[in-house]
C-alpha cells in the first residue's frame, strides 16, 4: 500500500457542486421533451368511481392523458417486491399488485390516478387539475396495531386482516423460560413513528423511447441504476433489459428513499413510447412527501429479563410493522430481516425472541430510511436496556460492561454466534465505550450533572452503544431468507495505455464521495497520483451489473471488487513487467509504483507496463494484450460496525425544549480510508436520528391524510439545532474481506436515536417519567412535565 | 411579459410568463442549473441566490418582478476558475457531500459573512437555519463558514 489510504485526501468530486455545475436529473433536457405531472388522490382510501379526462385532454398544449385503464389495457403492472417473507405457518407472504396508476380504488394520499403530458410544465399543471375524478370514499386504516383486528377496514381485498406476513425470530421457548425466571422485567411499549426521508433533491425522471433502435433511455434519481433497469425491463414494462439505458446522474441525496424503482418512473418512461416524445417529470415537494417511501413506523412492545445479579436473561418483543398501502422493493425485509436479527445488540443475551407482523395501511409506502430496520433494533434494545439499569440502579454504562459480548476479533477468536441468526464478524464493544466515557470525560459529565440539578436545571446524559449489519450482503445468504436479487457489486478498472487509469463501479455515488474514496484505493495501489484515477459511476451503459449504493456496503462490497480488479491488473502486470525484466514474476514485488526484482534495483514502472499491454511489440507468449479487468465481488458475511455514543442534553423547564449540550461518538468500522469523508458521513448519520428523537415524524389524522406534508409543517433538523459532534473512533478490522473495512453511513442514524432519548428520560429522571413518545417535541415534554408536577 | 435582468454580469430579456418563477426563470430560460429546487414552501433554501445584493429564496419571487435587477447565482462566485474563498472553505472543510444545497449554502454564508465578519458559531447557525441539509448535520459546514470568516 502506498500512501493515499487513511488519508483525509480533499474531495474531487467538490468543484463541480461548489461552482453549481453538477449536473442533477432536473438539470437535463431533451430537444422536443414534454413534461408530466401526475393527478394523485387526496384521500387515503376511495373507490374510483370515474375519471373524466375529457376537459383536460382537450386544452391547447395537452398531448396526452393517461388512466389507470390504459395502463391495465397494456398490461403494464407496476413495480414489485423484491423479498419474500412469508408467514409463520408456512403461507406465502400476501403480494398486492401496485398498479403504476390507480384502475379501481385508491389506498393513500397521493395514489397516482391520471398521467397528463403538455408542452410545458405550466400547461400540465393546467390540465391534472382539469381531470375530474369521482371518488367513493371509505374508512381508512392509519395504525398498524389497529389493522389487523377483525372489521378493520381492509386496504387489500386479498389481504386479509391487512397482514402481509406474520414472523419470528429466535427461541421463544428459551425466552418465555427467561422471563419466568426473571428477576426483574424491564418493559416498554413504543410507536416507532413514522419518517419521511426528505433528501433535498426530489425524484425525477426524464424518459425517451428511440424507436430507430426500440430503445429506453431514463436519467433518473436513483441509487442503484442498475437494479432500477432490471425492475424496470424485466418486470414493470417487460422489455428487453438491452434496450434500456438507466443513467443516474448526480443524485441529491438518498438515506434510502431512492433505492426503489417507483411507479412514477416507469409510467413517464411507458408514455414517452406513446407519445414518441422525451417526457420530463420532477416531483415537488408535497409529491416527495406523499410518494418517496417513509421510513420506521413499528408499534411494538418489548421486555428485557434480567437476573438478581444485574445480567441480561431475555428480550422478548413484538412489533406491528407498518408497510404502507403497498409493497414496495424491500418493504418486508427491512421490519424483518434487518431488524429482527439485530436484537442481540451487544450483549450475551441468552435468549432473545422477536416477534413481527407486517402489515398494510393507507399510508404512504414504507421501506428503507437510513439505517432501514437497524435504528428500529438499536432503538428498541439500547431504550430497554438503559431502562433496566435504571430501574435498578445501576450505571447504564456500567450495566452494559457486565453485559456485552467480549472483544473478538474474527481470526483468533471466532465470530459471535447470535440468537437471532446472525455471526458477528469482530467486535470490542467495551474498547468503544471505555473510549467514549474517556472522551466524554464521564466522571466530570456526572459532577455536572450533579451540579446542574442542585441549581434547579435539567440536565441528562444518555447512552446509546450499537452493533449493526451492513455491507449487504452474500447472496447465497439472503437468497436462503428470501431476496429475489444477489448482493455482490462489480468494479472494473481500465489502465490506459499511458498508465491512467478509469474505474468503472455499481456502487452510485449521491454524497458519500466514492468519487475520491475509490480514487484513494486504486491511486495508493498502483502508486499513482489521484488526478491519474478517474471513477464512472451511474450509467447502466457504462458500468457493470453492480446493485449500487445502500446499506453501508460501497466500500466493503464495491470496494472489495475493486481490489480484486487490482490484483488481476498487478497479476497480469507482472507478468509483463516479468517479460520485461528477464525473470520469473514471482521474483518481482510491486511497491511505490514499480514492480521490483526482490534485492535488486532492477525495475519497471507501471506506466511502462500499460504502455507495453497495448503496444505488445516486445511481449510474453500466449499474453492477451490490453489491461482491463472487471470483477464481481459476492462478500462471505456482513460487516458488523458498532460504537457508543453519549448525548448530553439540557432541557428548558419552561418551555420543554430539548437541547443537545454534547454529543460525543465513538464508531468503529473497521479500517479507514478517509477520515474526513467518514467523520462527515457520521455527523450526517447523528444528525438524521437526532432529527427522529426530537423533531420529525408523519402526522397522519384517522381519515389518512397525512397533516405534514411539507416542508414547513415537518420539521427537518436545521443548523441551529445540531450542536457540533465530538467524533472518534476505534479500529477493528473486518477478518473477512480484503480492505478490513465495514461501513458508516448508517451508523450516526442507528447510535442517536436511543441516545437522545435516553438523556432525556434521565433529564427528567426527577419528574418520574419513564417514557415519552418520539418525536420528543417541547409540547410533549412540558406536558409530561407538568403531568408529573 | 418582457422581464430584463442582469445575471452574473450579462443583460438578459425574456419573455415569460407571469406565474414564472424566479428559480424557474433562471434554470429553464438562462441555463442556470446550479441553483436547485427542494422544495415548494420557501422552507429548503437550495434556490437562494443574490438579488441587489440580498439573498432571497428565488422560489417565493416572480421572474417578473425582478425587472432590472442584478442577480448573483452560484455560477458567479468563482472568478476566472477560481473559487472563492468561501467556495474554498466548504471544499478545505468538507462541508458538502451530495452538493444539492451546496448553492443555497454559498450563497447565505456569503451574505452573514457580508454583514458579520466575524460571526461566532451561534449567528453561523442561525443565518444558515434555512437552508436544509440532510448528508452533514451541519457540523463542516458550520466550520466551513468560520474558516471563510478568517479568510474574508
């Protein structure tokens, strides 16, 4: 290795976005485009009765309207889910079609019903509020709990009791032993609420069909083109994958909610074919608000077992899952799969059994957001677990020394077997706390708090240490719970003839810097300099079949077949270079940008081994010119990061608001690359769970109609809000892939949220509040405030 | 209607529609992407940008109500390639990861900065509360704005 990696090298992909020269979806047009706008439902749950396009279709400027019916007639249906579970008994998991536009019922606000294309945006504005459309409204189901009694009303015909799957996880046996045993039962009853992911650049689209070639093009807000493009071809519109091109070009921002291949996309793109135009459509923000999948929304209760000696026995939990008013992609694994097998935490819990229904509502979709069913996890275990050791009266941190798993580093010592299905690949979690309590300077933080009582003031420290599974994932594994897709990702590396290299990745880059940290990798490989090194991502065209960019797993699964691209390059170069030299290749090593004859000064530089692969005058026998390589890289296990973090809050006793004093961090995942892009990626991460703790969440009413959908009634964290975090970390490398590396994008959003709860409930440890809803909003806290009173 | 504004220093004149927005204005009929739209309730700040020296959200104005006004949008703040030191500051602090508000960002530090010299992290905070970001937690580009101060 050379000297780039651990490096905090300046972002290269910075000038571009600071002189406003990215280049988003919104910001492409096509010559002779049209644009769309669609005609959603303002109810949640309504018959349609009909759809009269007749006033609209006839405005100047109007080329054409769509209705559910059209696209019924086609055959087109929507987009699917991407992963089976099914139910307890051994049923298939109930799979509602999710038609692109509504034919015969509508089941939330904003359910698309017509698609209007013009000449311009304004004119079709004009004419979706020219379609007249009759509704029969019904009673609508918000609360997943409530929806799966006997006479709700039901969002599916053919989903009974609006349960999609019923499932479990772990022994329930051992567990109900646990709890029987008990000495002392730790129990909390939860609305996990609601989130709306909100990445400042709302979805779009902009479509075009070739008919010289029978060919798609679809620029798109996407975190993953390329399995939009298998959705797409191979399911919503049944077209041959060839003839469609998915380009996602820079993309503002993700935290899950562009994952998903949604209806909108595919309906421009089937009507750009009809039309036999370009057809633009960019979502405002209301629409970003009623249509981008939302995050959480567990009802749950849960209980921690624990013996007379201060150990943990037992967890035991049971959630209602919300999955919205329809499937989307990975809708049934993230309650499940992603969140379930998370409940050990980092304790030796002997027993642990979860318990999840998930369930159908008239809300807006719900899938990943930014942690995707691990921040519900690390929510539920670290809230119980602080809980119980305040109940009975000893340090939360100390109480999760005596109860975590011992440091174990995956080549010494195994992996860590869990109850909930998953091997732990290394972990110390005692190295992250003890690291944190020191930088918080624990001891001092407690005097304070002290200090800050007897002045009248309301001062809380709360903990939140988590372990989490990312870098998703060995598909053989995923396949075996029901994924419908492989998790492998893809890189290739093309060296030039003048030894620059150009990368070509699956992985999508939408903030997280790929564009640097992967530069990094292969510039400090080949001992080159980074403006050497350029990387291309988002182009179905252009880059292999990789899965993209979620669940933390660019670097440690994109990453990975990147170096496995590197070695073939170094490999083949070294033969070469071997060729070159007059000797074997195994007598050559490669360091700072020269393959070396081991004890020698002989030597050949990298440049002037690609210059040989393409200009093979003086060449080894039966070598292939050329050095260009792509791999494919499947990971054996997940990645397994994990930290501790403390807040530190102050709340006004007069208003309830909640400040955050300190927050102090303390993350490890595993060798790093950049500081720099890791630090920024771990205060964006805090900085969403702290918005959840405190700020955010979807307000539905009973009739459906979600209250906050915008801007300025949902409240996104803003600068004043956020304190400054305090960010350090420990390194423990992953035993099993080739960088040692796990992930961080998620992590801040999995650590904060308990956190943050957690130092107010001990803020208000005086006023006998063991509990408080999420958000934490001064009403709701000066309310348990003066209730306590 | 003829609306006639100078953008980045060049005159232009357009007629538009009058329920155009200013931000609409700029993208579609000048070209001028760099500045973004988040949302639809002046709440986000991505479309901010300079009009007479002020920094308004380019969202809650008509394009014609800006006849003969001087506008800066991001596009304007480098010189000759160069960033300016404020552009700078966000790149040396890492204060943007997938750039969307990052127009927005520039343009309010540059009016505090204006105004406040030397502004301590509080004012850095509540002259940028509205403009959203979602990838950093605020806490490099709070940075960013104090490195740009001791620049400036």
């Amino acid at each position: 290795m050379g000297d780039l990696i651990g490096k905090s090298v300046k972002r290269v992909e910075d000038n571009r976005f600071l002189k406003g020269e990215g280049k988003y979806t919104d910001d492409f047009n096509m010559q002779h485009q049209t644009f769309a706008v669609y005609v959603r439902s303002p109810h949640a749950h309504a018959n349609l009765v009909s759809v009269d396009i007749s006033a609209a279709k006839a405005m100047a400027g109007v080329i054409s309207v769509f209705t559910g019916k059209d696209i019924k007639d086609a055959g087109i249906v929507g987009s699917i889910c991407g992963w089976q579970v099914d139910f307890k008994n051994g049923d298939t998991m109930k799979e509602p079609g999710h038609p692109i536009l509504a034919f015969d019922k509508v089941r939330h606000v904003g359910d698309a019903v017509a698609l209007v294309i013009a000449e311009d945006l304004g004119t079709a504005v004009d004419a979706a509020s020219a379609v007249e459309v009759n509704y029969e409204v019904l009673d609508a189901i918000v609360d997943p709990k409530a929806a799966v009694q006997d006479g709700a009303p039901q969002v599916h015909d053919d989903v009974p009791n609006n349960t999609i799957f019923d499932w479990e996880l772990g022994n329930k046996e051992e567990t109900d032993a646990a709890f029987e045993n008990a000495h002392h039962i730790t129990e909390l009853s939860y609305h996990n609420q609601k989130i709306v992911p909100n990445a400042i650049e709302p979805r779009a689209a902009l479509a075009h069909f070739d008919s010289n070639d029978d060919k798609y093009t679809l620029y798109t807000t996407s975190q993953n083109p390329h399995l939009a493009r298998l959705i797409i071809a191979a399911f919503v519109l049944s077209i041959p994958e060839h003839k469609l091109r998915v380009i996602a070009p820079d993309v503002g921002g993700g935290f899950g909610s562009k994952i998903f291949t949604y209806n909108d996309e595919c309906g421009v793109l089937w009507a750009s074919k009809q039309i036999g135009r370009p057809v633009k459509w960019t979502a405002d923000r209301t629409e970003a608000f009623l249509t981008d999948c939302h995050g959480r929304d567990h009802v749950t209760d849960a209980k921690l077992a624990l013996d007379a000696e201060g150990n943990i026995t037992g967890l035991r939990t049971k959630t209602y899952a919300s999955l919205g008013a329809y499937l989307s992609n990975f809708s049934t694994c993230i309650p499940t799969w992603l969140h379930g097998t998370l409940m050990q935490g980092l304790y030796t819990t002997p027993a642990v059994h979860v318990d999840v229904t998930g369930v159908v509502t008239n809300t807006v979709p719900v899938d990943a957001v930014r942690g995707a069913g691990r921040p519900e996890a690390s929510f539920c275990v670290e809230r119980l677990v602080e809980t119980a050791a305040r109940e009975i009266g000893m340090d939360p941190a100390e109480f999760r020394l005596k109860n975590f798993i011992p440091p174990f580093d995956g080549v010494e010592q195994e992996g860590y077997q869990t109850q909930v299905a998953l091997q732990y690949d290394s972990g110390n979690y005692e190295g992250a706390l003890k690291k944190v309590l020191k930088n918080a300077n624990y001891e001092k933080l407690k005097e304070e708090r002290a200090a800050a009582r007897s002045d009248g003031k309301l001062m809380g420290i709360g903990f939140s240490t988590y372990v989490e599974a990312c870098g998703i994932a060995p598909s053989a594994v995923v396949g075996s719970l029901g994924a419908r897709v492989g998790l492998y990702d893809a890189a290739s590396i093309r060296v030039h003839p003048t030894g620059k290299v150009t990368i070509f990745v699956g992985a999508h880059s939408h903030g997280q810097g790929h564009e640097t940290t992967f530069a990094q990798i292969v510039a400090d490989s080949f001992g080159i300099g980074m403006d050497d090194v350029d990387v291309l991502h988002g182009d179905t065209e252009k880059v292999p079949f990789g899965m993209g960019t979620y669940g933390s797993r660019s670097l440690a699964v994109c990453g990975s077949a990147i170096m496995k691209s590197i070695d073939k390059v170094k490999e083949k170069g070294a033969r070469i270079a071997a060729h070159k030299l007059e000797c074997n290749p195994e007598d050559l090593e490669f360091a700072n940008g020269s393959w070396n004859v081991k004890g020698t000064e002989k030597s050949v530089g990298f440049g002037d081994v690609a210059l040989t692969a393409y200009v093979p005058h003086d060449y080894p026998v039966n070598e292939e010119p050329g050095l260009d390589f792509a791999s494919f890289y499947d990971p054996t296990n997940f990645v397994y990061p994990f930290g501790a973090h403390i807040c530190v809050v102050e709340i006004d006793k007069d208003t309830g608001e909640v400040n955050i004093v300190r927050y102090i961090a303390v993350d490890d995942a595993g060798n790093i690359i950049n500081p720099m892009i890791v630090e920024g990626q771990v205060h964006g991460g805090i900085a969403h769970g702290i918005g959840q703790a405190l700020y955010e969440g979807a307000l539905y009413d009973d009739s459906g109609q979600l209250l906050n959908a915008s801007m300025l009634d949902y409240c996104i964290p803003r600068a004043d809000n956020m304190p400054f975090f305090e960010t350090d970390h420990t390194i423990t490398p992953c035993p099993h892939n080739p960088l040692g590396v796990k992930g961080i994008g998620e992590a801040g959003t999995i650590a904060s949220t308990p956190a943050v709860v957690n130092a107010v409930m001990d803020a208000l440890t005086d006023y006998g509040v063991k509990d408080l809803q999420m958000p934490l909003t001064p009403q709701r806290v000066w309310a348990a405030m003066q209730q306590a009173k | 209607m003829k609306v006639s504004m100078t953008v980045n220093g060049t005159a232009y004149e357009h007629d538009v529609e009058p329920r155009v927005l200013l931000v609409q204005h700029l993208r579609d009929n000048m070209g001028l992407t760099g500045t973004h739209v988040g949302c639809d309730t002046s709440s986000c700040g991505a479309c901010t940008i300079l009009v007479n020296g002020e920094t308004v959200k380019s969202c809650t104005l008509l394009a014609v109500q800006c006849e003969g006004a001087e506008i800066k949008t991001i596009e304007g703040m480098a010189t000759n390639g160069e960033l300016h030191p404020i552009q700078e500051s966000f790149r040396e602090k890492h204060g943007l990861q997938c750039g969307f508000c990052t127009p927005g960002m520039v343009m309010s530090s540059w009016q505090l900065l204006d105004r406040n010299p030397k502004p301590s992290e509080h004012e850095i905070r509540h002259a940028i509360e509205g403009n959203f970001c979602r990838c950093t937690g605020y806490h490099n580009i709070v940075k960013a704005v104090q490195d740009a101060a001791t620049k400036l």
